[in-house]
C-alpha cells in the first residue's frame, strides 16, 4: 500500500507531514531520506494489509480520542446562616492531567482546591446572613479549561433552624431521645459522625475521639439545652448562652433558664400561678437567718471596736511611765545615792537602815 506524504515542516527530531484528506503527522526525521526539506513529498509503502492498518488507527482513535475532561458538576450540600458547604462529582480527566481546580464566588476567584482529584467537598465560612451567592468550579487540564455550572446559593436568615446538623457526643440515653426528638421538631439534621457539614457537636462531657475533632474542626461545642432553647426560641442565637463544659468535667456549664409555667385563666384575663404553700415559711426563715447574721455582724463589729480602744488607753498608760517615772523608783535612787555617800567618807560600819552607822547606836 503506497502513501504519498508532503513535508510541511523538517525539525531536528520531527518531521510535520500532510496526508491527502489534510490531516497532520508527526513523524520521526531520522526516518526520512536525507535532502528532505518543506514542499517535498514522500512515498511511504506500507506491507502490512489495509484492514490492519485501519486497525491500528481505531484503536489508538478509541484509547486517545474518543473521550476527553467533562466539566465538574457542583451542587450545594448544606446551607446555614453564615457557612455553605459545597459537593462535586468525581472529575472525569479521561487520558488528559489536571492543573488546577478552582472555586469562584461571584465571579472572582476564592481560591485552589487542594488533592482535586480526591476531594470532592469544601466548606465557605464567614458569609452574610440572609445574602445570596454565586459558586462555580474551574478545572484546568492538559487537554483544555471546563467550567461548570454556576450554583446560587442563599443564606438563612436567623429564624431559619433547618440549616443545622447535630451530631451528639457522651449523653444519657434519656438526653439522646429527647435531642432527637427536638431536632426533628426543629427541622434540622442528625449526623452520627463529625463531618463537615456538622454545624454543632452536642455533648455534656469534654472528652472522647468525636469530641477532638470536633475541636479540632472548629464545630461549636453545646450542651443539649442549646437545642431546647433553640426551639423555645426559634432563633439560634437565642440559646447562645447554652456553654458546653471544658475538657475533663463540666464545670462552667450554665444551666437552662425556667421555662414559664402555664398560666390559669379567670374570665378570660391571664392570672399568674400562685406560689405553693411550702415557700412561705422557708421565706420567713431566710428572713430570720439574715436578720441573725446581720446582728452576730453587729455584734462582731462592737467587740473589734472596744478592743482598739482597750489597746490605745494600754499604749497612753505605756508612754506616760516611760516619761514620767513613778515615785517609788524615784526614792529608791536617793536612797542608793547617799549610800554612795557615806562610803566615800570613810564611814567604817555597815550602814543601817536608819541611814546611821553601828557605832552611833546606843547598846
């Protein structure tokens, strides 16, 4: 079978050849007979069969060329009021490489998604509430640039509890069937695992694997009255004082507030429930208990105050011996002073009490 080629273009390694219905080939130079140069053309014979050639050609047309990228088909997961978590198919690159997966919000570039072939999820924080958004993806091959279909997506506004994914930690059996139930009466979501469209990790203990990726994710962490408050509330930022505990206890959990009672009606007005008879006399006690420490602190006080009184009148007394000193003392130190006396006169008796010497006393 004979093949007649014109040369197109003649490099160091690779020759551009022209077939007759205008296709290009790529073809070894070195193969070619030398002073081979653009215009000329070359006869090519091929021994094999015409039905294997066109064999050849169907195969290496089925393996490289029948499929090509398909654009990325992106859809939105789950929207709450301030996070959207978005979800893709797999990307389909046929024989072609990947570059580069992109997310674009509103037009602009939000950033690269990192292991694109492998992730298929990604979660947007620190939106608007109540705003409406536009996503599309951007896949860059080595066979050419597919975008997908662009997805609007709104926020919820603050009354709106159906965005929320509870996923429950360490409780009570009796705590989990009532979560449960308050979370269908909601409208939100239960997860059995952390994920990343889990808005709120409810537990009443710190502590545990679910817990640390929890954390590790940034999930808020709630106790199960956060859910109840929420549905008294409908608004979730209504139950925000619902603290779940530290690590290791749970100390510094508040508790919920008293739901009101329900009210009795007479004649069609509202009457507050009367209190029950048992509170009037621990009110009366209370008011005893304060009225005896109010007086053991009176009491307290009056004794602190005479006792610096006693300890000034002390100190006065003090300062007044140390200036003037008392009579007795005074006496005793003329007495020994003219003792001193009568010795340094040459006075040969021992001195008497009398001040007078044995040899002046009559016998």
């Amino acid at each position: 079978m004979l093949i007649s080629l014109t040369v197109g273009k003649v490099d160091a390694g690779v020759a551009v050849l022209l077939t007759q219905d205008k296709r290009l080939i790529e073809f070894p130079s070195i193969l070619l007979p030398p002073n081979i140069s653009s215009g000329s053309i070359v006869d090519i014979t091929n021994k094999k069969s015409q039905s294997a050639f066109l064999a050849l050609q169907e195969s290496i047309y089925s393996s490289f060329g029948e499929s090509e990228p398909l654009p990325p088909i992106l859809r939105c997961k789950n929207a709450t009021q301030t996070s959207v978590v978005l979800e893709w198919d797999p990307i389909e690159l046929a024989t072609a490489d990947c570059i580069s997966l992109s997310l674009f919000r509103n037009g602009q570039k939000a950033g690269n998604i990192p292991r694109p072939t492998s992730m298929r999820t990604t979660k947007i924080s620190g939106l608007a509430v109540d705003t409406e958004y536009t996503f599309h993806l951007v896949l860059r091959t080595s066979a050419g640039t597919f975008s997908s279909e662009k997805v609007v997506v709104k926020t919820h506004k603050m009354t709106d509890l159906s965005g929320i994914t509870v996923t429950p930690g360490i409780l009570p059996a009796q705590l989990r069937d009532s979560l449960t139930k308050a979370v269908e009466r909601i409208g939100a979501k239960l997860a059995d695992t952390v994920r990343i469209d889990t808005t709120h990790f409810v537990t009443t203990e710190g502590r545990g694997i679910a817990w640390e990726k929890a954390v590790e994710m940034n999930i808020p962490v709630v106790r199960p009255e956060w859910v109840e408050g929420c549905e008294r509330e409908a608004d979730c930022r209504a139950a925000s004082y619902f603290a779940a505990a530290e690590a290791g206890g749970t100390e510094g959990a508040r508790s919920p507030l008293p739901s009101p009672g329900p009210e009795q009606t007479n004649g069609g007005q509202a009457v507050p429930p009367t209190p029950p008879a048992k509170d009037v006399p621990r009110e009366e006690e209370e008011e005893s208990s304060d009225d005896s420490e109010g007086d053991e602190d009176a009491e307290e006080e009056k004794s602190a105050v005479q006792e610096e009184q006693k300890v000034r009148v002390e100190d006065r007394e003090l300062q007044k011996v140390a200036i003037h000193p008392a009579p007795e003392e005074k006496e005793t130190e003329k007495q020994k002073e003219k003792e001193k006396e009568v010795t340094e006169e040459g006075g040969s008796g021992t001195v008497t009490p009398g001040q007078s010497s044995f040899q002046d006393v009559a016998l």
